[in-house]
C-alpha cells in the first residue's frame, strides 16, 4: 500500500467506515442498529479529522522554528554586504580624495620651488658681480642641485 497523506487516509477510512454502515443496514433492513454504529464512528472521524489539522500545524510550527533562524542568517549576511559595499564606497571617495590632496600638494611644491628659485636669481645675480662664489643649493627632496 502505497504512503497516503492524512487526507487521503481519512477518505479511505470513511469509505470503508460507510461500506460497513451499508452492509449492517442491509443486514438488519434499515433498523436502528446502523444508527447507533453510525454517530460515534461519526465521532471517532471527526475526532481523527481534529488529530490530522493539529498534526499539521504543529508540522508548520516545527518547520517554522526550523527555518526561522537560517532566515535570520540569511538577512544578517545580507546586511553584511550591505554594510561591505558602503565601506567600499567610502574607501573608494578617500582614495579619489587623497589623490587629489596628493595632486595639489605637488602643484603647491613646484609653484614654492619656483619661487624660491626666482627670489634667489638677484641675489646670484649680485654674489657674481662682486665675485663672491655661488653657495650650492640643495633641489627637489634635499639633493644638490
């Protein structure tokens, strides 16, 4: 016999529930014996009508419980890579930052050199007309020039 749900066993019990019912009835010719086998097999169906709903929802309680937490780990790690992106992004803007601070620091370090170069060329100008030596310098990140 093949596994019935809990349905389809409560079908096959109340058919052979009436076939019983029947054949009493046409046994004893309608009297009220099948009556009286009759109302607690009534009963008794639906009492296993009652087992098979409380089966059923304690089968979703039981699955809900199961799952509940997984859900939970679930959205935690969904957050999580939310939270990994927008960090990302972040690191991504300073980054994009910090190169344009490194940008404009070289720019501010040409334009001073520059100027530095440019107020020392009188003052070179002068130490040669009266023949003193030119004092070496030192360039770009201390080296000579």
């Amino acid at each position: 016999m093949p596994d019935l749900s809990g349905r389809e066993l409560l079908r096959e019990w109340q058919t052979v529930m009436r076939s019983i019912v029947d054949a009493a009835e046409s046994v004893t010719g309608g009297a009220e014996l099948p009556r009286q086998l009759l109302e607690p097999m009534q009963r008794q169906l639906e009492l296993m009508q009652e087992v098979i709903d409380r089966e059923r929802r304690l089968q979703k309680q039981l699955a809900s419980r199961l799952v509940t937490p997984v859900d939970a780990i679930f959205d935690l790690l969904e957050q999580s890579g939310a939270a990994m992106s927008r960090q990302a992004e972040a690191l991504t803007a300073a980054g994009r930052a910090l190169e344009e601070t490194a940008t404009l620091m070289r720019g501010q370090a040409e334009l001073f050199e520059r100027t530095v170069a440019s107020m020392r060329q009188p003052t070179e100008l002068a130490k040669k007309a009266v023949g003193l030596e030119r004092r070496q310098g030192r360039g770009v990140a201390g080296r000579p020039r």
